[in-house]
C-alpha cells in the first residue's frame, strides 16, 4: 500500500453533526480521503476497539490506510496500518517494536525541533499544528496557530511527510500545502460537513491547487 498524505481525516464522534463515525467516514472515503485516523478520546477502550474493528473492514475494502490514535494496543488487535503517537505517548521506537517494520508511525509536532527530533526516531509522516486556532483538539497555548512561517521552516527542516493541521479547511488548505506541507489533516471540516463526502472533494481540490502554487513557485526561483 503506497501512502498518499493529500487529505487525512481525524474521526470525533461528538462533532460529527448527530452521524456516527463509521457514516462519515464511508463518505469521506467516497470523497477520496487518503488516510483515516481514528480518534475517539472520550470513548472506553472497548468502544475504541469496536470502532477501530468496523472502520478496518470500511478502510481495508478501500485501499486506504488506517491510523489509531495514540493507542499502540488497538491498532495492533484490529491490525490497523499504524499509530500517531503525541508528546505522551510511547515513543517512536517502541511503537515500531510493537507493531513491525511495516507499521506506519506517525508523530505530532509544532517546532522545528521536534520534527528533527521524531524524524531522528525513525517517524514515517508528522501532523504540524495547530496551524491555525483550533477548538476540535486541546492544544496548548504555544501549540496554537503556529502559522504558515513554521509550516515553511519544517518543510526545510525534515525529509519525511507532514500535514498541517490545526483549523485547517477548504479555505485555507491550498495556503498550508503551499507552504510546504504535503497534505493537510481535519476533523470538523470533514465530520460537522452537511455533506462530508463534498467536502472532501474540496478539501482535494484544494491541496491540489496548493501543490500547483508550490511548483509554479519553485520553478520560479530556478529561472
């Protein structure tokens, strides 16, 4: 499976507009998402192991890769792609051990710093955020709306893939992938969306034109 990092939803149950997870993630794979990730950190473990078990039949069915959040033990019970680990989380390394060579390792990060540091852990892909003010996810204050300026000096910084996430929407995501991000992560721009699987129409389009931008730039400076 060749992971694309264009749009990579970020599944909440309780900002998905009265639907359940798995309904909104059966659009945004109609809509073409390119990644899943679930993320449910009000529900018990036994209800995240349910869930995780009913989107790994949606997300395997489509040729898409699926992440569980945080929780090493459920992506490994439900065998799910991988795991995006945060600041308290089991590191990297460990991650891996438990998972295989295989597993998709993702690392949440809002400096340069910390981008080197999980890239020299052995990450596969960052999430760089907030990017913008967020109310979907707890952020700590300096984690909040760290810009596109940052966005541009990870970009720099690290070899691996990143998305940018972090009030990220149709709007703004040509702005971030423009600025060097690979593709952009949500939640509510997907999940409270009246039609998630438009959205994430948009959401593509959008990367795409920011991809666009990225390129008519560099070609730019090599004239």
């Amino acid at each position: 499976m060749t992971t694309e990092f264009d749009t990579y939803l970020v599944t909440q149950r309780d900002l998905s507009a009265g639907r359940s997870t798995e309904e909104v993630v059966e659009a945004a794979l109609a809509g073409g998402i390119d990644v899943v990730q679930v993320r449910e950190k009000d529900h018990t473990a036994r209800e995240q192991l349910a869930t995780a078990e009913r989107l790994r039949d949606l997300t395997a069915a489509a040729d898409v890769p699926l992440i569980v959040n945080d929780r090493v033990d459920i992506a490994a019970a439900v065998d799910a792609d991988g795991v995006h680990l945060g600041d308290d989380d089991v590191p990297v390394d460990v991650a891996r051990d438990q998972l295989g060579a295989d597993a998709i390792v993702g690392r949440s990060v809002s400096t340069v710093e910390a981008a080197n540091a999980a890239e020299a852990a052995g990450a596969d892909y960052l999430g760089v955020g907030a990017v913008y003010a967020t109310s979907s996810k707890d952020v700590d204050e300096d984690e909040q709306a760290i810009g596109l300026a940052r966005i541009e000096a990870i970009a720099d910084a690290v070899d691996i893939p990143f998305v940018g996430i972090g009030g990220v929407t149709a709007d703004n995501a040509a702005d971030v992938v423009a600025a060097g991000a690979d593709g952009v992560a949500v939640i509510s721009a997907i999940t409270q969306a009246d039609d998630p699987e438009a959205a994430t129409r948009d959401l593509n389009e959008a990367v795409a034109e920011g991809k666009r931008r990225r390129d008519g730039a560099a070609m730019e400076g090599e004239a």
